[in-house]
C-alpha cells in the first residue's frame, strides 16, 4: 500500500464560520480512504459539539469519525488499526488549545512528514497575535516556524490569480521592501505558481506607482525594479488601473502585484468572499486556505457560504496528487 496521505483541516475561531463550512464543505467532498488513500485531520475546539452540534451530524452522514484529544493519540490508533478502517475514515481532533496553537502544531506535523499538507480555515488576527511572537495570520505564523523561506502570498480565482509581492506591512515601507534584493524572490514565486498551475501563459507584473511611473515622471521605483530585464514569459511593468480589466485575464497565468491591497482589491472585488482559494508559496508542503475571514457576525447561523472551503479542499487534494 502507498503512504497514506494525511490531509490536516484547522476551523479556526472557534466562534466564528470555520466549523460550520468546513461541515458544510466535506458534506460534498466524499473521500475514499480505500480509493483515494487519504485520511483528513480536523482541528476543533473540544467543545465545539455542545455548541453546534447540527454540523456534527452533516460531517456524521458522510464520514466515520473517530474523536481524540490529541494528534499523537490519533496517530497511535492509525497504526494500531492499519488497513482496517471504514473506507471514509475521519480524524477528529478535539482541543483545548488555541485555534493559533492548532495552525501551529499542524505546520510542524507537516514539516516532519506526519501530515501530507494543510488546509486552514479563517482566523484572527486577533487569536494569532496571543501567541508570543504575535504573529498577524497564518503567514505570520509560518514565516516564525520557516525563518529561512521566502513566503508569499497568492489567490487562485475562477477567473485570475495573483501572488503578492508583499503583505502585511504598512504601506509607507512597501518601496523599501521591495528593493532589498525582494524583487527577485517574488519573480521566482510567480514561476513555481505557474508550474503548480501547469499554465504556459504569461505572468503579469504589476507597476508600483500611479500609470507605472510613466518612465520616471511618477517615481523612479519601476526603473529600479525593472532595471533588469523580466525573465521570458513575464510581463511588466503594467499599469495598476488597467491591468485587471476582462480582456486580460485570458492573457496571464497570474498577476505579481507589489502589496496586499494592489491585488486584493480587485481579485475580492471580482470573486466576492464566497469564492477563491489562498495558497502560501514557498512553504515545503502545500498549504491552501479560505480567502475570507472569521464572519462573527455568521456564527451558528447556518447561512455561511462553503465554496471557498470546497475549493479550497479540493485545490490541495489536487495539488497533492489525489485527484
């Protein structure tokens, strides 16, 4: 038999809509362990079933699941049991822990090869900034845990994806990031996207000023940049305001845009919260998540919209070879 293939799903906030799209999505996402030789790990507040217990019967009607308190007790009963499990298996991780502390244990279970890759629901900033380095998200999360890896973020859309150049940081420093030799691991990003993608169009790179500079006129930052000619099948620099317009998106595999809110804005704009999947690049496993945040105001509702979280699955289990 091949090396089963363990796929770890953390909800995130506990009172937010994690729990209940994940429920939602696995509702139509049916897994073979026989078949597809996969199990999926949930992480999940210990005490989540007295609060929606609706969601534990939808996961119920699909998969056979077995609950521990922790990922080590889990992996115990996995070998003990071997081959013999219910051909749609599910873990149940049940914690008392941080939902932080959930994205944390995951990614080292995945660096050391005890999990095949990680799936993320929405979480706080709030939630990730208590843990003491105070990261702000999952990004700042991994990027503490792989100090040496250069992390990008990326969006993969039905219609365009983008990579960020960079994230988190206020705007006032995004030029002088960008010039400390950053350039040039973005580009190399946007190639292994690409190659995950197995798209042969070309990649879009966005200006960083108004126009993209009009050669000089709006800030010298495009000539510095792009002082170095693109490697072949790039393009750019591109003008910010045009470049996401429709008759583009058949044009490029992806859209490097240079800060969060450049690619953001119009890739939330188009795909709206209920669709598009964040993948992290440069991780050394594959990491995919939701593109949309906790939604407090959504709690135990049963109204939040699963899509992202279906894709989001989906997305991981193809890139991991599943399907």
């Amino acid at each position: 038999m091949k090396r089963l293939k363990k796929v770890a799903i953390t909800t995130g906030d506990k009172n937010g809509i994690g729990f209940e799209i994940l429920a939602k999505a696995l509702s139509q996402i049916s897994i073979s362990f026989k078949k597809n030789n996969l199990v999926f790990f949930i992480y999940r507040y210990k005490f989540q079933n007295e609060t929606q217990p609706q969601f534990f019967d939808l996961i119920d009607k699909t998969y056979s699941r077995f609950t521990f308190s922790s990922r080590e007790e889990a992996a115990a009963f996995l070998k003990a049991r071997g081959k013999n499990l219910p051909d749609n298996v599910l873990i149940d991780l049940a914690l008392k822990t941080s939902e932080a502390e959930w994205v944390k244990d995951a990614a080292i279970a995945c660096k050391n090869k005890e999990f095949t890759s990680l799936v993320t629901g929405p979480l706080s900033k709030t939630i990730s900034s208590k843990l003491s380095h105070k990261p702000l998200g999952h990004t700042g999360i991994f990027r503490h845990l792989f100090p040496s890896k250069k992390l990008f973020m990326s969006f993969i859309g039905k219609d365009f994806n983008i990579v960020l150049a960079t994230d988190h940081i206020p705007l006032a420093q995004v030029e002088t990031h960008l010039k400390k030799d950053n350039f040039k691991f973005i580009i190399q990003a946007a190639k292994n996207l690409q190659s995950l993608l197995k798209s042969k169009k070309k990649i879009a790179v966005l200006g960083f000023n108004p126009h993209a500079g009009e050669n000089g006129l709006i800030g010298n930052t495009e000539k510095i940049l792009f002082a170095s000619k693109l490697p072949k099948n790039f393009e750019g620099p591109l003008v910010p305001d045009a470049a996401f317009l429709k008759k583009n998106w058949a044009r490029y595999s992806l859209y490097v845009c240079l800060y969060h809110d450049q690619g953001l804005i119009p890739f939330k704009m188009h795909h709206g919260q209920d669709s598009g999947v964040h993948l992290t690049l440069g991780l050394p496993f594959i990491r995919t998540s939701v593109d949309h945040g906790t939604a407090f105001d959504l709690f135990n509702k049963n109204i939040a919209n699963p899509t992202s979280m279906v894709e989001a699955i989906n997305l991981n289990l193809k890139l991991i070879g599943v399907f």
